[in-house]
C-alpha cells in the first residue's frame, strides 16, 4: 500500500513496505482513522505511524512511536492504489 524510505539521525536508511496490516493497526490505535479519511486528507502524522507500524512489525525498529517520529525522516517512495478496481481515469 505505502513504501517508505526511512532516514534514522543515528543509522542507515532503510526501505520499508507498509501492508493493509499496518493500516489497520494504525486504524485500530488511531481515534477517527480511517483509510477513506487518509486518501481525503493526507497527513504527515498519519504516515509516520504508519510507517513505525511497519517498521515494528517488519523488525527494523525497536523503539516507541515518539522516539520514531522525533528521529527519523521520512520519504513517501510510492502510494499504491488500495482499490485495484478503481479507474485510473
């Protein structure tokens, strides 16, 4: 669904793929999220969670949401499409 490239201030970049399984955790611990809501209103906050989520579950990061988002940088490397069958018109 969402690829990152992620930065840490004290180690190297890594890629990391965030899968509807990490959407629905940030879903689940997030009030009022949704992922209609995040194709309407996209917001950095929400990426980095999303992105912590998957680089906890993936194992490339060990520390807490706070401790991510006060020293990583963030890339969005590609947004896939959730909906294969939308139009791409």
């Amino acid at each position: 669904m969402f690829k990152f490239n992620v930065t840490p201030d004290d180690g190297p970049a890594y890629e990391v793929v965030a899968t509807t399984r990490d959407v629905a955790k940030w879903e689940r611990t997030t009030k009022g999220a949704s992922l209609a809501g995040l194709q309407s209103d996209m917001k950095a906050v929400d990426l980095y969670r999303i992105a912590y989520h998957a680089s906890v579950r993936q194992g490339l990061y060990a520390g807490t949401l706070a401790d991510f988002e006060d020293s990583t940088d963030l890339d969005v490397l590609d947004l896939e499409d959730p909906d294969p069958t939308r139009s791409a018109a």
